[in-house]
C-alpha cells in the first residue's frame, strides 16, 4: 500500500475513538483527500465531538477546492478551525453537526453545531459549539451557517412593513434567505433566477418567483446571491431610486464588471457587502457572533428548511463528491455527508 492510499484509508470506529480522526484535505489545485491525524486529550472546557453530518458550501468550498481563494483576503477567509494555508494543503470547512462523547457534564450526550472541517471527530473549546434545540433535527442542523449568512445580511438590510423586495439567486444561500424573508411584513417578495426550476423553490415557500427579464422593479432592497456580474447588474436594475443592493456572493479572485455608468449613478444607488465574518454593524454592539448562530440554528425549527438540503453522501466518498460538484454542479441544495455510527 502507497502513502498515500494509507492516508485515504479511514479508520474503524474502534482507533478513531479517543486517539484518531479522519479529516478531509485540499491537497491541491482540484485534489482532494482523508489524512488520519491523532487528537489530543479533551481539557477542561473541551470537548470530543463524534460528528453525524456535515454540509459542503458549495460556492466557497468549491472556490477553496479549484484554488481561488485571494492572497489578499486569505487571512479574512480562514475558518474558525481551519488547518493550513490557501491554496493548499488546507484543512477547510465550517458545517459540522455531531454528539458530545467527552467533556462538560452539561454538554455530554448533547446535540451540537460547530464551524469546523469535515472531520469525523474532533476535539474543540465548549465556546466553539452551539447546542441543538430539541425542535431541530440533527441534519438540518448543517444549515446553521447558511441561515447564520442569511441573518446576517437582514440585519444588514434591516427590511421595514411594506417593502418591495427581490432576492437575486435562488440557489442555497438565495433560496435560505428568501425562506427568511417570507416571514416579514413585506408588500412583495421575489424569487429571480435564471432557471424556471426555482420556481418550485419559490412555490414551496409559497412567495412569487420571475425570470431576470420578467422580475419587478422600484424594490426597496435587493440581495444579490447569484455571484454572477449579470446578476449583479439585473440588481441594480431592479433597485428603485437610492435604494439598496445588499452584495452576497462571493467571487473569489474572478474579476466583475459592475456597470456604475447606467443606473448606479442617474438613480443613487447602493451597494453594500455582507460578509458573515462579522456581525452586521445594525447588532454589533448588542449581538455576539455564539448569539448570532444561537438564532439562526433556532430558526432551524422551520420544516421548509428541508428544501434545500441535497441527498446523503458517505464521509468515505466526500473527496469524489468534491470533485464530481466541481464538475458537475449537481444542483443548489446543500450536500450532506454522513458518517458512520461510533
């Protein structure tokens, strides 16, 4: 057996207890692989998490996987508990879900979300993870950086009674905003995609979708999820006068052409960034970020949520899933991967 068939091959679930992890890398341009590594010992206000599910965020980990990741943002881009530095090797991911086998009386045997790498045990800081509410299945519960991303920007945005809203992209991140959105106040809500599919999206969250070409203008806010430059300039199409694009989508190192020469300027338009890494500066000063995923893995409780959640993949398979969405797409709901029972 080569080393590198060695690293691949996981551990049984009797060496990976207490001593051994198996952990998905970016090993390269387009290269993925599982490396065995040993935990240390749990200390006091640690715990050993036995991971049930985690969640592939297709828009940056597939940017992170093809090695787009910008010097100059490679340190803002680090995960809570990334291993390694971009382009590779690097240990990366943030949507973890597992049981408590050793720790704090209070946290053992509890159900838990942490910003942590696909990995099938893993030993971090009780500060690092966020209890499960009873209300919320365990693999919904990936979607917690999701919604987390989605509050966030609607904190950012800070939507009133009666507004006009539009949501450009129903994929993922699109799609868990707009499942937000539906449950305010507004005159109108707007799915917009390029793919008449979505409009299934939209009539499952019971909200009015439309093509680009079709899609109504004068909102008062628009998100940009799409993280294309067509969807952006649709955007600013679609804002009313001085209103507000709330930007998304994250582009890595392609450049976008954004046309300030039509409306941007003649109609006082903004764009304003919405970047999870922070929270919005709206609740900075009243919410901590362990706050901000507190709620948005209550949020959870909602069924729809369901919607956007993709098959089951093996944890075993993960690096040919990686690969296969890279070149594939394979549609715009999470992956959930799964991992063996301990």
């Amino acid at each position: 057996m080569t080393d590198s068939e060695h690293r691949n091959e996981a551990p049984t679930p009797s060496q990976a207890k207490g001593t051994l992890a198996t952990a998905y890398w970016t090993v390269g341009r387009g290269k993925g692989e599982l490396r065995a590594e040993t935990l240390p010992e749990p200390q006091a206000n640690e715990a050993l998490v036995r991971t049930l599910y985690s969640g592939i965020s297709k828009g940056t980990e597939l940017l992170v996987h093809a090695g787009h990741v910008p010097k100059s943002v490679a340190r803002t881009m680090r995960a809570p508990h990334q291993e390694g530095e971009f382009p590779s090797p690097v240990k990366y991911g943030y949507l973890s879900v597992g049981i408590v086998e050793e720790g704090p009386a209070e946290w053992k045997n509890k159900a838990v979300f942490c910003l942590h790498p696909h990995q099938d045990r893993y030993v971090v800081p009780v500060d690092s993870l966020t209890k499960i509410p009873d209300g919320v299945p365990p693999r919904r519960a990936v979607l917690t950086g999701m919604v987390e991303t989605a509050l966030n920007a609607l904190w950012e945005a800070g939507p009133r009674l009666g507004d006009r809203v539009a949501v450009v992209g129903g994929g993922l991140l699109g799609g868990t905003l707009a499942a937000l959105l539906r449950k305010f106040p507004l005159q109108r809500l707007e799915l917009v995609d390029v793919e008449p599919a979505k409009e299934q999206t939209a009539a499952a969250l019971n909200i009015d979708f439309a093509l680009p070409e079709d899609a109504r203008a004068d909102c008062d806010i628009v998100f940009h999820c799409s993280a294309t430059p067509e969807g952006l300039r649709r955007s600013l199409q679609l804002a009313g006068d001085e209103a507000r694009v709330i930007e998304l989508s994250w582009f890595g190192d392609t450049p976008v052409s954004v046309p300030l020469g039509e409306d941007f300027h003649a109609r006082r338009l903004s764009i304003t960034a919405s970047q999870v890494g922070v929270v919005a500066r709206a609740r900075r000063h009243r919410r901590s970020t362990a706050e901000r995923l507190e709620l948005a893995v209550q949020l959870l409780q909602d069924p729809a949520f369901d919607l956007f959640l993709s098959a089951d993949t093996s944890f075993a398979e993960l690096p040919h899933m990686i690969e296969h969405l890279a070149a594939h797409g394979d549609g715009n709901s999470c992956h959930v991967i799964s991992y063996p029972e301990g």
